[in-house]
C-alpha cells in the first residue's frame, strides 16, 4: 500500500466517530504504509426525522476550527505521514444553500459529496427502500447524486456512488452498470468533464448480512472511456482498524480497468500517485 493516500475516513468529530480518533487513525494509517489520509467528518444539514429522534442529533455538523485544529496537532507529532483536512458533506436538496455557504466560509484539502438522506429518509435507518423494487430504489439514489452535485459543483470527490446497495433489504445487492447506462453515464460524463473523482469505497464491498455488495469494472472502463482520470480511494472507517482497508485488492482492480494512478486532493487541487 506504499505511497497510497486514504481518502475518506471519519474521527471523533463525526457524529458516528466515537471509536476512531484523529490520532488514531493516523498512526493506524502510517503502520499500515499509507502514505497520507484524510479526514473526512460528516456534514449533513438536513437529517430525517426518523433519524433524528433516533439520535437527537439536528443536523449533522462537526465542528471544523476543532477538527482542523486537531489535525494540526498530530500531524506535528506525526511527520511520517501526511494529514489532510477535509469534509464529507451530504448533497441533499433542502441544504443547498446551507452546503454552499459552508464551503464558502471555510478551507479545507479536500471535499467530498455524498447522498446520505434522500426522500426525508435514510437508507441506513429504512424507510427510503418501502414500497420500491431494486431497480427503483437505485435508480432513483443515482438520479438524486445526478442532480445534487451538478447543483453543489464545489466539491472535489464523489462519495461511495453505491451506498444504496449497501443496506438495501433485496438480493440484488450491487450496482452494475448495464442496470443504469443512462444516469451513470450522465454522472460520469460530469465527473470527466469537470475534473472530480469518482471514489471507490471500500466499506462497500463488505458483508451485509449475508450480502457482499460488488464494484462493477463496467463502471470503471466507461469512466475512462468518457475522459475520467480521477480514481479516489476511501475507506470511509469509522475506527483505526478500517483504515487503508482493502487497499490492496482495489488499487489492482483500478490498474487492471487501465488508470496508472489514484488521486488525492491537496487545498483543493488534484495530486496524482501512481498505484
Ligand atoms: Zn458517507
């Protein structure tokens, strides 16, 4: 895994980071020769309400002076390995407004857009798969990623494209392209043209109750046919023991699909590593 950056990872500053750490994660990352990471807490505006009186939690923010903060304190006892600020915020349409002015206001390496909530529903909690078939169900999850981040635009990665898959109750559990030609063309089409990078999450590709979401190379090959350079590798851990994970296997599921290097993100501006 030498000289591969972990692109997308949660601290105790996410609503959901209680067992990771800054600290933690970052020492994880340099035993497992990672050459950097980047913390991505979650920022989402809008939070379901079913979620939301589950965990009394309106919304989701962190608190980023901290975070940024923190960041700076570990990297200076850590020189061994490069720490980057970033930010996962949830593309939602009622936090369109809140999204940007956010972004606005603060500086951060790297920026990530992911659609958690969708529907006033959250995937993970339920709700979002009642009443809709597979085909749906995904379909509708990547029309929404569609449309929130042409409206976004400031953002730098696209965060686990197939998230629905990953909690979804059907025995349909990944997201192949010959299922959505059109609106996955359509996101990759954007993603190429504007130079942003499609993430591979790896906490995708694990078992869910008996159910192991898989990464279509379809997805990948079209990408590149399309002009896409950016490859984005994410663990999206939530604890030190994830961080880096699958790596391995990912970055030579990337070379055989034909990309010669993933990317991280450094104040904003895309940073090539060869994998
Ligand atoms: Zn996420």
């Amino acid at each position: 895994m030498t000289g591969l950056y972990d692109n997308h990872n949660h601290s105790q500053f996410s609503f959901d980071g209680k067992n990771a750490s800054v600290e933690s994660s970052a020492r994880a990352a340099l035993e497992c020769g990672l050459a950097g990471l980047c913390f991505t807490d979650h920022c989402d505006f809008f939070v379901p309400a079913m979620k939301a009186s589950y965990e009394h939690l309106i919304p989701e923010q962190f608190d980023i002076p901290a975070q940024q903060k923190e960041i700076d304190r570990v990297q200076s006892i850590l020189p061994g390995i490069r720490i980057f600020k970033g930010i996962e915020i949830g593309l939602e349409e009622k936090s369109r407004d809140r999204n940007r002015k956010l972004l606005s206001e603060h500086r951060f390496d790297q920026v990530t857009g992911s659609v958690h909530y969708l529907d006033d529903t959250d995937p993970f909690w339920g709700g979002y798969y009642k009443g809709k078939d597979w085909k749906t169900a995904y379909g509708h999850y990547l029309e929404t990623i569609l449309e929130e981040m042409s409206q976004l635009q400031d953002f730098d990665i696209l965060g686990h494209f197939d998230y629905v898959a990953r909690y979804a109750p059907y025995p349909q559990c990944s997201i192949f392209y010959r299922d959505f030609p059109d609106v996955t063309d359509a996101i990759l089409e954007y993603l190429a043209e504007n130079g942003k990078a499609l993430e591979i999450n790896t906490k995708t590709y694990q078992d869910y109750n008996g159910r192991t979401p898989e990464l279509d190379r379809n997805i990948l090959l079209r990408f590149r046919e399309l002009g896409g350079e950016y490859i984005s590798l994410g663990s999206d851990s939530h604890c030190p023991e994830r961080v880096g994970d699958k790596f391995g296997q990912y970055a030579e599921f990337i070379k055989d699909c034909g990309f010669r290097y993933a990317v991280h993100f450094e104040s904003r501006r895309p940073v090539m590593e060869k994998i």
